[in-house]
C-alpha cells in the first residue's frame, strides 16, 4: 500500500471518532504537510538518508497526532522530531531519529537500517517492531482498525 493511500485509510477511520458513547475521545489531527526545505533539515539533523516512505509521509502531513487511539499515537512533526527531548540518537549501535512517540513517553525510532524500534523510556531498552517506515505505517493502520473495531486480544504497538 502506498504511503498516500495508508494516510487516507488513517484519515477514513480518524473520521469515525469520536465513537458513541466515548464522549473522551478526540478525532485525530493531521498537520498540514511539511515543507521539503524542513524535511531536509530533519534528514541533516539525523545523519542518514531517510527512506522514500518517511519523506512521503511528511509530505503529506507533518504529523498525525491521535491521543484518544488507544493509548496514543503521535506521528512525525518535524519541530518536535528535531528536538527530541532527550530521545536516542543511536539504537542497536546504529544513528537513530524518533519518528513516533506513544501517550506512554515510548518512542518509535527509525535506525539508518531503515528498521524501526520501539523504545521504551521506563527500562531504556528498545526491540524492533518493523523492517520498515512503510511497514511500521501499515501496522499503525491495522492498530487503529482493531481500535475502531474494539477487537478483542489485538496486541497494539503502543
């Protein structure tokens, strides 16, 4: 699935919420693109060249925040990104750059491999959940799925 058409199937099920009854929930919030000058100083910040899926996905939104999924999902933003409040620049040995975080204070690193991990901020530790940007996009879309869906037993990445 191409990176357009995982942002639009985000957007569809985004627009589901807030769910009957969940009066706590908030419709998540797509930023408007971000700008190609600002992706290149998020490349020159991490140190390696980014995959075509993350430079895709930020041209289509800066950043998705959906607190209200689960337990929160925040993607991309590229001035929080470059900041990085104390995030990991390096992860298994390899350059490193968060590209999500969770509602949890976990973050989603992309490593110069092009896998990404997660990293968990309460023990350090950090164990791969993708081989890839777009896969790791992908499963975002099937965690919000199960959400929607209120399916039963669905291990959620965050």
């Amino acid at each position: 699935m191409s990176v357009a058409m995982i942002v639009a199937r985000l957007r569809e099920l985004a627009d589901t919420l807030p769910r009957l009854g969940c009066d706590w929930e908030e419709r998540p919030r797509f930023e408007p693109p971000a700008t190609p000058h600002s992706i290149a100083e998020l490349e020159r910040s991490a140190g390696f060249v980014f995959p075509t899926e993350l430079r895709e996905s930020l041209a289509q939104t800066d950043s998705v925040v959906a607190m209200s999924v689960h337990n929160g999902y925040w993607l991309g933003g590229i001035k929080q990104l470059l900041n990085g409040d104390g995030l990991p620049r390096v992860v298994d040995g390899e350059s490193a750059i968060p590209v999500a975080t969770d509602g949890g204070g976990n973050a989603f690193l992309l490593a110069s491999s092009g896998t990404i991990w997660r990293w968990d901020h309460e023990t350090g530790k950090a164990k791969v959940v993708a081989d890839s940007f777009g896969a790791f996009l992908s499963r975002i879309v099937e965690d919000w799925a199960a959400y929607v869906e209120e399916r039963s037993g669905w291990r959620f990445l965050v």
